[in-house]
C-alpha cells in the first residue's frame, strides 16, 4: 500500500513514521521552495510545478492507492483531480469547508453546531457597521490561511479599527464576537473508509502569544454531558461530510455551554498526546483510517499530556525522564517556531500536571 501526502511537514513526517511500521510506503508532494528536511529520510519528495499534469505527478508519487493532506491550505480543485486516479481522503469537499472561516461557521451552524456570532466583511469600510451589529468586542479574522493567531485583529472598540491600517489586502475577513470561555478544548476523530468512528478523549489546551503550548487529557472544567455533546458534534460532522480520515475541532468551554470554534480536516497539534497514550494514536489512525483498516478504540488509562518545544530544543535528560517521549521534527531551530514536543503520560491528572509544569518551566527557564 502506498499514501501520498500533500505537505512535507512535521504532520506528515509523523504519519509517515507510523504508516511505515505498518508496512505502508509513502511519498509526498511539496510546492516549489518548500523545505522537505522533516520527511526527506521516509519516501520520495516530488516537487509540483506550475506546468506538472496530474496524471504526471500521480506517476510521480508511486501510483498511490490513497492521496491525503497535512493542511487544509491546498489547492481544492488540484486536490480533486487525484480523485480520478486514486482515492482521497478526506474529500475536497471537507477540505474546502475548513479552509475558509465563514464556509467552516456556516456549516457548523447548518449542522447544529454553536459558534460565536460572526459577521463577513469585505472591504475595510464594512468592519465598523458589522462590529456595530455584533457588539463590541470583536476578533476579525482573515477568512482564509490564518494559523497561529496570525492575520488577527482584537477589537474593543471603533477606535482599535485602526490597527487594522496596511491590512487592507488580507480580506476579506469574519468578525466574531469575543467569546468568554473558561476554557478551550479539543477534539479529534476519525472515521475510516468502512465507515467506523473513533473519537478521543477531549484535550484542554493552553495558548501562548497564540501558539498552541500545552494539551492536558482528561478535561478537568467540562462535565461528563458536555463531553459527550462535542463528541456528538464532532460525529455528526464526520458522518454528515462521508468524511475519511482525521478530523479535528476546536471549542470553547463556556458558562452557557460548548461554543465550536475551528475545524481542522487532519491530525492536530493537540492530538499529539494521543501518540502515547492510547493504543493507536491519531497519526496511525488517520493512515487506518484512509486504508479502510479497522481503527482502534481509543482506551486510556491515567492522564496525558504535551507540551510543545517552540523554538526552543530539551535535553535528554529533560525529554526522555520516564513516562517522557520526545518527538523531534528535524527542523532548523528558529524563535517560536514550532520544532517538537513532549508528550508525558502519568497515572492521575495532578501528578501529569505537575509533571508538565515541571518540564515547562525548566524548558522555557
Ligand atoms: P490555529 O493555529 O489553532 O489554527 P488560528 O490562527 O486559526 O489558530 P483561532 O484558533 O481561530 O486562530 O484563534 C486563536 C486563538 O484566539 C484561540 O485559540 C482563542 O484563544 C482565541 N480566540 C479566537 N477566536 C476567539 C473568539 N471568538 N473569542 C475568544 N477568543 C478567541
Ligand atoms: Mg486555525
Ligand atoms: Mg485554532
């Protein structure tokens, strides 16, 4: 069996690594400029040109039975075209969906799930009317490519638009209005191509300047009835899209209840943990999932956790002390760049967040 990835990143070095150990062969696509140094040791890096054919990097790739994505940045209707040579997963459709903020909040919406109220704008000029109706404050938000809290402008009043000066070309934009959570939480799933659902235990994560910095399992400020409405949320969507694959959603814990806020169509940074603590974490389902393999339940025992090397490298002797995995991308360390994590795993909740915080504060020391 052979799965071509879109993307040459860290999520797709760590599919690859645990496809490989089931016997699957894997290659991958870049653009031109892209550096491939994460999967450059796990199979074939073929490079799209702007004159390439499909059929041609299809030949390329290997013949794959499977085309998939790291990110739901790509070209859908490129992406598509692989549909006539090979499966793939998950569809264009679901990738479409998420990569645009207001398409992702509307079929949210559409399909009973609850987001921030949101508004589109255009042009700057519409930003100060659609605040107005929301009621301030208010996040705009690029609607596409935004990551990492990037192409983000917080607004508590009129006044703040100004910020918003030299970014008239990043539009058009949704407003949301400011959510008060308690906390934020996430979910992954996957459902395979036979049509079984798995869905993971709720990580809460913690941000930093708007960076994904630690992911704790189990959720300590949701109830059991919450839990499960995400996890139904998330089943829906999966069966509603005939998604295959990975999927994973973002929410805010609030005191009026759960408040969804992005979607991700693969394997997400606060999925990491899952790497090691249950039998199959989310990169070796995704790859069952895709090859119509059965997925394994997702027991967990105890707690677990990540924490997220940004930027910054461990030693060792920090990252490998028992219960300790480390997991190194093999890219050029650079400020705040997200280079590798930790996932720790402990019998109870207080002695993994004691452990984590350990790690965190001799890491970012
Ligand atoms: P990611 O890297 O997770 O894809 P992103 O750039 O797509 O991030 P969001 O996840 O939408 O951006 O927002 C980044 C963070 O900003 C959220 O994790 C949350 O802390 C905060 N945030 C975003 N939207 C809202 C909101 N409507 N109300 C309150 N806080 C918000
Ligand atoms: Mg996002
Ligand atoms: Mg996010």
């Amino acid at each position: 069996m052979r799965i071509a990835i879109l993307g040459v990143g860290q999520l797709a070095r760590m599919m690859a690594l645990d496809g490989i150990a089931m016997g699957v062969e894997f290659s991958f696509l870049k653009l031109p400029g892209e550096d491939s140094r994460c999967v450059d040791c796990l199979g074939s890096v073929v490079t799209a040109g702007p004159q390439d054919s499909c059929a041609s990097l299809f030949e390329a790739l290997g013949c794959p039975d499977v085309i998939t994505t790291e990110k739901e940045g790509v070209d859908v209707d490129f992406y598509e075209q692989f549909s006539s040579h090979c499966a793939v997963y998950p569809s264009s459709r679901a990738v479409w969906i998420s990569q645009n903020r207001l398409r992702e909040k509307t079929f949210l919406n559409d399909q009973g799930v609850p987001t921030a109220e949101f508004a589109p704008a255009t042009s700057l000029e519409e930003i100060a009317p659609a605040a107005e109706r929301l009621g301030y404050p208010v996040i705009v938000k690029t609607q596409e490519n935004g990551y990492d809290g990037k192409g983000q402008w917080w607004l508590r009043s009129e006044a703040d638009i100004a910020s918003m000066q030299g970014a008239e070309a990043s539009g058009p934009w949704l407003l949301e209005k400011v959510v008060p959570f308690e906390c934020e939480v996430s979910v992954v799933a996957a459902r395979s191509s036979a049509g079984q659902v798995e869905v993971y235990p709720l990580a809460e994560n913690v941000h930093r300047d708007g960076v994904l910095l630690t992911s704790v399992v189990p959720v300590e400020s949701i109830s059991q009835a919450q839990s499960d409405e995400v996890k139904r949320h998330i089943t829906r969507l999966l069966q509603e899209l005939d998604y295959v694959g990975v999927l994973s959603m973002e929410c805010f814990v609030t005191e009026s209840g759960i408040v969804a806020n992005e979607l991700a169509p693969r394997v997400h940074n606060s999925g990491h943990w899952t790497q090691n603590a249950v039998p199959a974490g989310q990169f070796e389902q995704h790859v069952r999932a895709v090859l119509g393999f059965p997925l394994a339940p997702p027991e967990m025992s105890g707690a677990a956790g990540m924490l997220n090397l940004l930027g910054v490298q461990a030693t060792a002797e920090q990252a490998l002390r028992a219960n300790h995995h480390w997991h190194w991308y093999g890219k050029e360390v650079r400020s705040g760049r997200k280079v590798g994590h930790i996932n720790v795993t402990a019998p109870n909740l207080l002695a993994l967040k004691s452990a984590l915080a350990k790690l965190q504060a001799e890491i970012y020391a």
